[in-house]
C-alpha cells in the first residue's frame, strides 16, 4: 500500500468554501478513487494556514516526527484547485517547493467528489 501525505488548505477547510474538511481526501486515499493510483496509507495531513509561510516545515515536521517518509504527496483538490484563487500562491509553486525540498512526487488534486443535495 502506498504511503501518501496530504497538504490541504486551511482557509477552504476553516472557512466553508466549498470544503467540508479532509474527509473526502481521506475517503478517496482508503478507496485508491480520484487521484490516487491505488487504495493509499494516509501517513501525514497538513493545513497550510495563509500567507503559507509554515506548510513547508510543518510537513517536514510532520515527516520527521512520525518516521514515515512518504511515497507521494498530494495536494488537496480544495488546495489544488481553489476558487478563488489563493492571493499568496499557486498549486504548481507549492508542487516545485514540496518536490525540491524533499524529492517525493507530488500530486495535484485528491479526489473528485461535488457536494450534491438530492
């Protein structure tokens, strides 16, 4: 099973924006759905919290603390795509910063679940 660490937005989880929080990045990984190759091991989930100053550290942190390196990180669909846009960065300026850092493949986006009310 691949191991996977998430980096998500904060202010879509805090906020509301459309984001219900990190479950549906969750229940993709379990299930291999969306942009997961296979059913994945979630080792590490980070928020970046604006201006994004600390979601660098906090994953190697994160990393770091818990042992675990993982195979593959995944930016999270509410961070990767996010309407509006973040005033600070951009998905692909996030990828090269984690990519560069710590050399482990990232990932643009999670999963591919709307929110639907039937």
């Amino acid at each position: 099973m691949k191991k996977v660490a998430i980096v998500a937005c904060g202010a879509y989880m805090d906020s509301g924006y459309g984001c219900a929080g990190e479950w549906r990045c969750l229940k993709a990984a379990a299930l291999g759905d969306g942009q997961y190759e296979e059913p994945s091991h979630v080792v590490g989930f980070v928020k970046c919290e604006c201006p994004g100053r600390t979601f660098l550290p906090n994953l190697g942190m994160t990393m770091q603390l818990s042992g675990i390196k993982p195979d593959v990180i995944h930016l999270s669909t509410c961070l990767a795509s996010a309407k509006p846009e973040c005033p600070y960065t951009n998905a692909e300026e996030m990828a090269k910063m984690i990519h560069t850092k710590t050399g482990i493949p990232v990932v643009q986006g999670t999963h591919e679940y709307h929110v639907t009310f039937d």
